[in-house]
C-alpha cells in the first residue's frame, strides 16, 4: 500500500485541531466549576457582608463554632487548681495570676502546655479535613480554615488569660460581636503572624489595663483612637493573606491523596511558631512582669485624649 504522506498530515491537523477543542471545553468547564466554587466559598465565609473573605470573617466565624469561646474564671481555674489554693486562684481570677504570686515560670510552663495542646488538636482536624472531599471541597476549604484559626482564637484567649488580660467578651448580641472584642483578636491574630504594630499594640493594651485606665477608654482607642489604625493595617495585611489562603486551599484539596497527609503537617509546623510569637509579647508587658522595660510606644493609650470620642458616643 501506497504511503501518503499528504493525508497523513491532514489526519493528524484533524485530531490536533479535535484535541485542542476537546482540552479546550475541559479547560472551560473546569474553570467555570472552578469560579463557581469560589464564589461558594465567598458567599459562604463573607458574613460581614462586605463582598471578600477578611479575617472578621474568620473571626466571627470561629466564635460562633462550639468550643472556640473560653472563660475567663473556669480556665485559670483548671489551670491552677493542681498546684495553687482556693483563696490564690480566686485572686488570679479577680485580678492577675501575677498579682496572685503566681511565678512567671509556672505560667510559661502553663503557656507552652495550651500551645501544645492546641497545637495537637488542630494538626488532627487539618489532616482530616483536608482529604480530598470530590465535590465535597467547597463545603471543607471554609471549615478547614474556620477550625484552623478558631484554634488559634482559643490559644490566644487562654494566653491573654494567663498574662494577666481580662474577660474577653465573646458573647454576639443577635448575629454581632462587639467591634472591641473583634479588633483585640485581629491584634492577636497580627502579633502571631508578626504583622506591623501589632506587638506594640498588644503592649499598649497591657500598659493601660495595668495602669487602671478604664475600659470604656480602651475601647475607644481600639475602635476610633489610637490602636484603631493599627487594627485596620493588620487587617488588611490579611485581607490579602485570606484570599490566597481561601483559594490555595482549593487546588491543594483538588490534588489527590497528598491533601491530607500535607494538610495536616503544614498546620503542625506552622501552629506553635505563631502562638509562641503572642506568648513572648505577652510574657514581658507591664500586665505580666513589674520588671518590664517599657517603650515609648506602650503609652499610645494613656498620652491620647478620647474625651471628644467619649462624648460623642
């Protein structure tokens, strides 16, 4: 037989042309899912209603999961009862632990125990979660990241308890948290991932409660004032942060079998780092430790005057 080569170009233009049409309608249809699946992902995590996934998102979010909230009074009474009497926990409650004569050295103990504790929860669900889910993805990438810093929210919680912070109130009124409470943890959340400003943010804080300065004034500054500022640079530091997160997570599940076995060691490498960062800023403030060395940007609280906020509210 013959050999043409001409129809045999001709063949091959045909099924080149017929693949690219066949890779091209694949390339399309999974984009198309691909968008589908993210705007389910927005609807689902934008619960502020602002058209993005931000880390207030993920903040209410995790407060609203069973769990994440912690008591003040119930941990630092877990947390103490082996080693400490009735009347001495009683005043770390109504007080500090440092003002209770708890030694610095048993809260550090106390401190890298949550972290692993917590740490060792959130590496199990991450792994879990992040089994490859099929059409499943959308509904486990919002839970996947919602667990992720939930646990996060509950490790910051118990540190600022044991440094010496008050009652975080996470309690929401209807479907609303208090703007305060949000921004405290959007300030904790920046100090774990060392964002700028958020450690001196932090201290600040400290320096006005230790100080006595009420919390009305505090909250001012966390909302209107000086720490406010602050606050919004951190969130948006994340803002960019949630979107990559929100969508690498995504591709990450849609590859087979390495999801979960990945999922679960980034979170574990990636956990303490973070915490360990909020437990050092929070060990050596004025709230904490009476031998703190301040800085000057510890008094952006105190040096401010909020009495025109104050009035106007």
């Amino acid at each position: 037989m013959k050999f043409d080569k001409d129809k045999l170009s001709e063949k091959l233009g045909q099924l080149t042309s017929a693949t690219g049409k066949i890779a091209t309608n694949i390339s399309d249809k999974t984009k198309d899912i691909i968008t589908k699946s993210k705007d389910t992902v927005v609807t689902t995590m934008d619960v502020n209603g602002d058209g993005t996934v931000d880390i207030e998102d993920i903040i209410i979010l995790g407060l609203k999961t069973p769990g994440i909230s912690i008591s003040r009074s119930q941990f630092l009474s877990k947390e103490l009862m082996k080693n400490y009497s009735k009347e001495t926990i009683e005043k770390a409650i109504a007080t500090t632990p440092a003002k209770a004569d708890i030694p610095i050295e048993e809260i550090n103990l106390i401190a890298d125990n949550v972290i692993q504790f917590e740490r060792t929860c959130v590496t199990g669900i991450s792994a879990a979660l992040g089994t490859p889910g099929g059409a499943a993805m959308a509904a486990t990438i919002p839970a996947d990241i919602i667990q992720y810093y939930g646990y996060m929210l509950r490790t910051a919680q118990k540190l600022m308890y044991l440094y010496g912070f008050p009652e975080i109130d996470t309690n929401a009124e209807g479907e609303k948290f208090d703007s305060e409470t949000l921004n405290i943890l959007i300030v904790c959340l920046g100090v774990m991932y060392g964002v700028a400003g958020a450690n001196n943010a932090i201290k600040a804080m400290a320096k006005a409660l230790a100080c006595g300065v009420e919390k009305k004034l505090i909250n001012a500054a966390l909302t209107k004032g000086t720490i406010y500022p602050i606050v919004k640079s951190v969130a948006k530091w994340f803002g960019v942060r949630m979107t990559k997160e929100v969508f690498a997570g995504f591709f990450k599940k849609a590859i087979p079998v390495v999801g979960g076995v990945v999922g679960g060691g980034i979170t574990y490498v990636s956990f303490k780092p973070c915490c360990d960062k909020l437990k050092s800023s929070l060990q050596d403030t004025l709230l904490s430790n009476p031998n703190h060395q301040e800085v000057a940007e510890e008094n952006i609280i105190i040096e401010a005057d909020y009495s025109d906020i104050i009035d106007n509210e």
